[in-house]
C-alpha cells in the first residue's frame, strides 16, 4: 500500500508570497536562466486554485556528482533516496486536478528542498549509517549546493506561483510504516495543514 503524506497549505489571498526571489536578492544570488532539477506537469502559466509541488520525488544526481560504492548499494531505492512514489502520485494528481506541479529531479540525499536553511538535516551526513558523497562535505561545498539546487528550485516555485496564484499549495510526499526504528505507524494517507498568509 502505498502511503501518502500531503502536505496542504491554503492561502488566504492569491497574492501567493511563495517565492525565493526575495531570498536569493538578499544574498546576491542570482538563479540560471533555466534549471534543469525540476520537473513541471501541466499549465503552469494560467490562474489555477492548486498548485503541487514535490520535493522528495527526484533520484538523479546533477553532473559533478556521484554515489559512493556503500551509498549506492545501501541507499539508492530506499525512502533515504527518495519518496517513493511521491512523484507519480504528483503527476496523476495534478492530471486530475488540472492544475501544475513542480517536482524535484534530484536526490534529496543531494541537498533537502523540504528543510529550512538552518536544518541539520538540509544535507544529510547520515541515513543509518554513513552517507559517503556527503561525510567529508566543506562549507563551500553546502554553499554550491545551496546556490546550484536550493535557490533555483524555491525561484522556479516561486515564479510559477506568482503566475498561478493558487489558493492552496500541496506538497506531496510518501513516508515509511515506520521512521529509524521507531513504532509503527497506524495511518497510510496523513495531512499536515495550516492556514493563513505565510
């Protein structure tokens, strides 16, 4: 069975405020023209009342990189890697909906699109055990990362948001029976939701 976390928030005007814009202004990074670490499904240059994104949904690495022997036996198909699923149920939803959807390519053992700057989990170092591409990982490198793959893809929602202007925004994602060994968990749909501007 496949369990399914989606993530919902309304906006309570459709002058939507998602958007890294602001953000990578204020720390003089300026995003490619173009971004290949995304995937977006449907019209996505239309007003529409949803719009999805899904953060978790990539399993590519960009060029330059590259799994380690242990990372790629141990972690590549496993929910460390990816969501699984999150990105096909991204896709048939928004067919369903009619609405767009902008869903990450890459690992979120790459750089995580789902935490704050601030996270200790922004770029794993473990996922039961060792992460070899990212255990001896520098600040320039977390940098890189941040200005390659996090500002693009917060820029890329945030412009199609602004063209969109949903109402609400859902962020898809799967999870585990259990999460690091701990009991299981009695639901297989959960939604997280909060309402308001911000």
């Amino acid at each position: 069975i496949l369990m399914m976390l989606v993530r919902a928030r309304a906006v309570g005007s459709r002058a939507h405020t998602l958007t890294a814009a602001a953000f990578s202004s204020s720390c003089g990074w300026v995003p490619a023209p173009s971004y290949d670490g995304v995937n977006v499904f449907g019209d996505a240059s239309v007003e529409n009342d949803v719009l999805i994104t899904c953060e978790h949904g990539g399993e590519a690495l960009p060029v330059g990189y590259a799994w380690g022997p242990n990372d790629e036996d141990r972690l590549v198909g496993t929910h460390w890697f990816v969501d699984v699923g999150a990105k096909e149920c991204t896709a048939d939803l928004a067919a369903e909906l009619r609405c767009p959807a902008v869903c990450a390519q890459y690992s979120r053992l790459l750089l995580d699109l789902n935490r704050p700057l601030a996270s200790p989990t922004l770029i794993r170092t473990d996922a039961d055990g060792p992460i070899e591409m990212n255990k001896d990982i520098t600040s320039e490198e977390a940098v890189k990362r941040l200005q390659d793959h996090y500002v693009p893809y917060h820029h890329t929602v945030g412009q199609i948001a602004e063209s969109v202007r949903p109402r609400l925004l859902v962020s898809m994602h799967t999870f585990t029976g259990s999460y690091e060994g701990g009991p299981a968990r009695q639901l297989e749909v959960g939604v997280l939701n909060s309402v308001g501007d911000g």
